[in-house]
C-alpha cells in the first residue's frame, strides 16, 4: 500500500464501522418494533396501508382490502384499518376498498412476502408482529446500507479534507431522519438509497470520463446508465415529485456521455411500465389513486322539487323515482342514495348484465344555472376518497390534517420552526452555502450537479408551499418535513464543500460538531416511531404555545 492511502483506507475502516453501528441499531429497533397497542408491528395508518395491501396480494390474491380491514383483536382493535384507503368499483364489478399507496413499491415487497411465505408457512395475518418484523430486516436493512455505503463512496470521490469526509459520512449514519425511518415500512427509504445510488453512479463516471488516463480506457455502452436510469426513475416511483430531479439526471448524464440516452432511457422506461402496469393490475385505471379526487362529466339533466322538512327517507325515495326517468340508470336493479357532506348526493347504482352484477356510482348536484333549484345534474363519479366515514372528508381531518391556513406561517415551521428542514436537522445549515460554491467552483459536471440539485430542491418545495390548504400539512403526523427526506443524500453531497471550508479552522470544526450533535439529538428523540410528531412540535404544545 502506498504511504499517501494509507489515511484514506483507516479512514474508510471507519466509516465502515460507523455503518455497521447504523445497521444494527436500526435491526435492533426493528426486531423489537410493535405498536401501541401491542398485537402488531404497524406503526401508524401510514404503513399499515402498505402492510394491508402486501398482505392482501399475497394471501388473498388481490390489492382489495375489504376481508382485512374487518378484522378485529381480542380487544376489538381492527390493527388493519387505516384511514389511508379509497374505495371505487373492482374487476368483480363490486365495490371495494384499496390502499391509496403507489403499486410499484407495495407489488416489489410483496414479492418477498411471497417468498418467505412460501419457504416458512407464516403469514403476516396470523403473526401481524414477527413476519412483518423479519420483513423489514429483509428490506429495510439491505435498503438502508444501500445509502449509506453509496454515500461513502460519493463522499470519498469528492476532493475535501479527512475532517470532512468524517463528518458526511457520520451525519449519513445518524444525523438525518430518514434512521428512524428505517425501522417501518414507508417510501421515503427506498427514495433516498434509489438517489444516493445515482448520485454515485453520475459522479464515478463523470471522473473517469474526465480522467486523463482512464478516459481512454473507461466507453461503457449500456449497464451504468441502464442502473442510472433505473433508480433514477425508481425515486419517481417512491416520491412522484422527485419527476423533476429525474428530469435534470437525463440532462446531466446526456451532457456529460450521449452514449448514456439509450441506456438510461431503457432503465426509466422499464419502471416506468412497473408503475403504469400494476397500478393498471391493481385499480384498472392508469392514474394512481391520488389523481381520482373529483367528479366527472354530466351524464343527464332532471327535474326533482326537494322539500326541506321532509324526512331523510323520504327524500331518498323521491329521488329515487326522479333518477329512475334518467337515461343513465332507467334500467338499474337498485338505487342507493346516500347524503354528502359538502352538498348534494351520492348514487350507488346496480346493474345486471348477463347474469353479473355491477355497481356504478354517481354523484347528484344541483345545476348551477337553475334559478329555481330545482334543475339537477347527474355526473359520472371519479372521487374515490369520498366514502362512508372516509377521514378525508370534510370535518373528519384532525391536527395537522386540517392543513394550515396562512402560507407564511407554513413556510417558517417548514424551514426554521416546529417541523423545519433546518431547525430538526441543523446540519442542513451547511448545505445552501455548500451548493452555492459548487455551483461556481469546480468541474464543470459537479457545477452542473450543484445547479440541479438547487433547482429542484427550491421546485419541489415551493410545490409544497403552493399547495392548497387542505395540503399544507407538513407531510401529517411525523416526525419532520419528510416530504423532503428523498434528497438527503443530495443535500449531504452538497455540505461537503462548506464543511471542508469550516474544517479549517478549530472554532470551525467546534461549530460542526454542535450541528451534527444537535442533529443526532433530533434523529435520536424519533428512534420509537416515525409516526410520530416532531420533538419541537410536542415541547411546543407542551409550553402551550400551540393550540
């Protein structure tokens, strides 16, 4: 070994260690993960959705979810239910309720389950605990050291000082909430190892295309960008606004290796089928459950004269007759009619059709250009998070869920307050400064890379800024903004540059490490559950400065 590597290889031998401490304190949390009331390993209505729909794939050969969520303890507790479903009309013709989860991630993991219940006999319905438990030792953990070890590398290709180098790599394993996330099933994980893996690829082949000597010997044609592409388009599947970082990937990788289009288009396109094609297998629609949030065309106009002292079956059964002189349903079995609670009526119809029956639904709305009221139009249904005792109707949102009103208070405890990027994990401090000198120092591809990493992450989350009240919830009940989570290892390569520079100097060095101390402090109060508020938010209410 040659005398000047020789710092570089302890160096590495530790970054390993600290690794592997990471590993096994999140292995350790997950084989003794439970949930409050102790007769599951599901955290929150969150992954619960996810473990629902895994557990329904497998064992029930459908992404339905009806035969789970019915089922109840002992103690009468449904450890399946989550309010994170929607409901619409399944291939049977019946309607159903699903998961309002992404497919591709959901189908990948139960893909596992299937395995392990193949070769063990247990099923997560009968050991809700233990199976899922060996799950995320199964996924999460491979997952998990996927980020990290890419993260090493990066860190380690990167021409800064050993103090610095430590100190990434140290805040990777312990100094970001994505660790606690780590010990329950969510996407935020899978997005940042999918990220940190790119991020890897792009800057490993960016130097030895730049490299004087490999540069000649380096014409790789298809697997690097095939990988790229991949996991590129693999976070968009995790976190859909990551769509803007995957954009910026195809137009770096271009930049820097035309003979890079064929490949990364070939990985992107083949996840982009995965997404397309099970959440077509799963709901028999090619957009995701998120995007059935309204209501679709008018399918006929009718007269009906509502009276306000009438009773509820009364006028159900009024506008039963009036919708039976409908053309849509003049030939329906059934009419069910039940209220809204933001006005108007919904309309469950039945259909028989060569002996099968079919279920339509239908919304009733008073037409807006009748001026006696008593003109109504009847439209197509599309909005599948309406429901009975939906959480997402109306007056049933609590806490944060009711989303915050004024977009200046969200912006302040989105950044410096109460869930901010900054004020949770204060080593976030370092990263505007790092990429702003990246972005006007260095090789031209890390300038490029510095310049995406700051548009996309000044996008995505004036995207979140923008939203409409109802949106503006700081991603619900968790333990950060972690809406954001996915460009950790971005924001961790983009430190690097100003932690080099603070590392000059003892004070500097002083002042790194009351920022890594005061994140590991923020990521440590978390390690019992993500699914939880962050330690701001509740000493906050605790000081009764929140209502």
């Amino acid at each position: 070994m040659r005398k000047h590597e020789q710092p570089q290889q302890r160096r590495i031998r530790m970054h390993f260690i600290l690794i592997a401490i990471t590993l096994a304190l999140v292995s350790g949390r997950i084989a003794t993960v439970i949930n409050p009331e102790g007769d599951s390993a599901f955290l929150s209505a969150n992954d619960r959705s996810r473990w629902v729909s895994v557990a329904a794939l497998v064992e029930k050969g459908t992404f339905a979810i009806d035969e789970l969520i019915v089922i109840k303890t002992p103690k009468g507790h449904r450890l399946w239910d989550t309010i994170d479903k929607v409901r619409h009309v399944g291939p049977d013709g019946r309607l159903h309720y699903y998961s309002s989860k992404p497919t591709l991630l959901t189908t990948l993991i139960a893909g596992v389950y299937k395995a392990l219940h193949w070769s063990t006999g247990l099923s997560m319905t009968d050991q809700p605990i233990y199976v899922p438990r060996m799950l995320l030792l199964l996924i999460n953990v491979p997952t998990l050291a996927l980020f990290l070890v890419t993260m090493m590398w990066t860190v380690e290709r990167t021409d800064t000082t050993d103090f610095a180098k430590r100190l990434v790599v140290a805040a990777a394993c312990f100094g970001t909430m994505l660790t606690p996330f780590a010990i329950a099933l969510n996407n935020h994980l899978f997005a940042a190892a999918a990220t940190s893996l790119t991020l890897w690829i792009y800057l490993r082949c960016c130097e030895r295309i730049h490299d004087d000597f490999s540069s000649l010997t380096y014409m790789p044609r298809f697997w690097p960008w095939f990988v790229a592409g991949t996991s590129a388009a693999f976070t968009v599947a995790c976190e859909l606004p990551a769509l803007s970082m995957f954009c910026l990937w195809g137009v770096l990788f271009a930049w820097e290796a035309p003979r890079s289009i064929p490949g990364f288009l070939l990985g992107a396109m083949i996840v982009a089928a995965g997404i397309f094609g099970t959440n077509y297998w799963a709901h028999q629609s090619w957009r995701t459950p998120y995007a059935h949030r309204g209501y679709g065309d008018v399918q006929d106009t009718f007269e009906w004269n509502v009276a306000a002292q009438d009773s509820e079956k009364a006028v159900a059964d009024s506008l039963r007759d009036a919708l039976r002189e409908t053309q849509p349903l003049e030939s329906a079995k059934s009419i069910l009619v039940r209220s809204l609670f933001e006005g108007g009526y919904a309309i469950v119809a039945e259909f028989e059709q060569d002996g099968k029956f079919r279920e339509i639904q239908y919304k009733v709305e008073q037409d807006p250009a009748s001026k006696s009221g008593a003109r109504w139009n009847l439209r197509s249904w599309d909005d599948w998070y309406e429901y009975p005792r939906s959480y997402w109707r109306s007056g049933n949102r609590r806490g944060v869920d009711l989303g915050e009103p004024s977009r200046a208070a969200y912006l302040f405890h989105a950044t410096v307050g109460h869930y901010g990027l900054f004020s949770l994990t204060p080593i976030w401090i370092l990263m505007p400064f790092g990429l702003a000198y990246r972005c006007l120092k260095g090789p031209g591809y890390e300038r490029r890379l510095a310049v995406s990493v700051a548009l996309s992450s000044l996008v995505c989350f004036a995207f979140y800024v923008a939203r409409p009240e109802i949106d503006r919830n700081y991603g619900g009940v968790s333990i950060c903004f972690r809406w954001m989570l996915w460009f950790a290892p971005l924001w961790l390569y983009g430190m690097l540059a100003e932690a080099d520079s603070w590392s000059e100097k003892a004070v500097g060095r002083i002042m790194l490490g009351v920022l890594l101390a005061a994140s590991v402090f923020s990521m440590s109060t978390s390690l019992d559950s993500p699914w939880q508020s962050p330690w701001l938010y509740r000493f906050a209410s605790f000081l009764g400065w929140l209502s």
